[in-house]
C-alpha cells in the first residue's frame, strides 16, 4: 500500500508536469478556452472568437503537485511490512 | 406666348433647384449606424494590470445605434451597449468571479452603456475624424460622465464588401481609454497589487447605414 501511493504520487507529478509542457507551458492561470484573432478586412477590426482548448496553468501544476504530496505523505501513515515481521 | 414659355422654363428651373437641395440636404443629413454585428466581429478588450496579477479579456455583445454626420461629425450622437455576459476571461474560475454580483453582477445588470452627449476637439482628415467624445459610462447601476478619444472611419457604400446583397455605408469607431473599478463598485475590497484599479479599455467597433 505505502508503494502504492508513493507510486501514485509520482505518476501525478510527471503527468501534471508533461501536461503542462504539452499545452505550451503557460505560466499564467489555466485555461479552458483560447483566444484567436481575426482581421475583418474591410473595416480593419481584429475580432476575436474563442475555442476551448484546455492549456494547463501554474495552478494546475501547484494543485497536482500538493494532491501528490499528500498522497506521498499518507503513504507514510503505512507501515513497511518488513519491519512488522522484525517486530513480530 | 412668350411669357406663357418663360412661365413654364422658370417653373422647371425652380423645381429642378428644389430637387437639387433636397438631393443635397439628403445627402448631408446625419445617418443612423447599426452597431448589431451580424459578423460578430466588434470587440471590446480589458485589461487590468495589477502587480500580483493580469486579468485580461474581451467581449462581443455589442449593440446600439450612433447618428453620424461626416458633413459635420462634431454632431455625432448615441447609444453603445455591450452585453455585460459576454464578457470573457480564458480561466473558468475568474469568468465566474468577472460575472458574480462582487463583480458586474450580470444578473442584475445586464448592458454597460455609453451615451455619447457631446464632442469636441473635432478634427477631419478626408473620411477619419478624431475627436473627444464626452458622454455618460453606465457599468454595474452607476453612471458617471467620462470624455473619451475616439477615431471615426466613414466608410462610404462599403457595406455590400462586408455584407453580400446589402447596400449602404459603414462607420468605424475606434477608442483606447482608462477606467477605474473603484468608480463602478467593481469588486471595491479587493487589494489592488492583485486586482488593478485601473482598467484599460479598447473598443473597435463598426456600424451599418443600410440604405
């Protein structure tokens, strides 16, 4: 079990951090939608329409980061099963 | 017989004089501009540039009608109105907050509005003019008279270029100008090195005179 979330905890952190980069790692607040200009070329207006697109924010990495610390963290609260057979 | 002639030359030349005014007072008479997009393309973006954080967007619920003269553009007069709910920030959470009644309380106040009242600075330059247009902001309930600078673009018969099997003339309006968020009760206790005071605003915006 303490393998488990240790394991778990780590797989968390290197898909938020490959997430992160493959959506072009922002370094802003994460984003569900993205903004493309337009130009209207009579009037010369650049409008904008957007397009959901999820891109992976800072924060999105510190919330993944902190779920994997506490997974690893709880991975402690298990005892290794080898010391409870020393003990035993 | 002669003077029956000079009767009937002189009546034709007073109403083909008539006629001309007319044609010309039609002409010079201010004309009514749609701001109703059916491209979608009219835009109004904001920024606030705090310390801590940038919060940047745009919204396209644009609507209202301005009456513009290019004889005389220091006449220029109406009403713009952009949909507060189109308002839109890329992160969910902030679109959520930009909405919520701390905010713009879309609920409640569904249009910003800016009546244009009077202008002045006009200056012309063959179909662009600039000028400061002062006229009353309405965001969240609270109006207060700001002057902005704006640049008009008269655009004659180019509306069948942006829309087929449509005839008329386009004007373009163009302004850059700052607010404050404490002026509108826009989300008053938030700390300003993370929510800027100062909100910069650019609207690009094109009507329609359909004929």
């Amino acid at each position: 079990m303490k393998n488990t979330f240790r394991i778990l905890a780590i797989t968390m952190v290197v898909t938020a951090a490959v997430t992160w980069l493959a959506t072009g790692a922002n370094r802003g607040w994460t984003k569900t939608s993205v903004a493309t200009k337009t130009t209207d070329v009579v009037t010369g207006i650049d409008g904008f329409t957007y397009e959901k697109r999820f891109v992976a924010g800072l924060d999105f990495l510190g919330a993944t980061w902190l779920g994997a610390s506490l997974l690893a963290g709880v991975s402690f609260l298990f005892q290794n099963k080898h010391i409870n057979n020393h003990a035993n | 017989m002669q003077t029956e002639q000079n009767e009937t030359m002189k009546t034709k030349i007073i109403t083909l004089l008539t006629l001309t005014s007319l044609a010309g007072m039609a002409l010079a008479a201010p004309q009514t501009f749609d701001f109703k997009d059916p491209k979608g393309v009219n835009n109004a973006v904001f920024k606030l540039d705090a310390p801590l954080e940038a919060i940047n967007g745009s919204a396209n619920g644009i609507s209202g009608t301005v009456t513009f003269d290019p004889a005389n553009p220091a006449a220029t007069k109406g009403k713009i109105l952009v949909a507060a709910s189109s308002l839109h920030v890329p992160n969910p959470m902030m679109q959520g907050h930009l909405h919520g009644d701390q905010w713009l309380d879309v609920a409640n106040h569904q249009d910003i509005t800016f009546e244009a009242k009077s202008s002045s600075n006009v200056n012309t330059t063959g179909d662009n003019t600039t000028a400061d247009v002062t006229g009353t902001l309405t965001i969240k309930g609270l109006a207060k008279e700001i002057t902005v600078p704006v640049k008009f673009s008269y655009l004659k018969d180019k509306l069948g270029l942006r829309v087929p099997n449509q005839s008329g003339d386009l004007l373009v309006m163009r302004a850059n100008f700052v607010i404050k968020r404490s002026d509108f009760g826009i989300n008053p206790k938030a700390p300003e090195d993370k929510v800027s005071d100062t909100i910069d605003l650019t609207l690009s915006i094109a009507g329609a005179s359909r004929r």
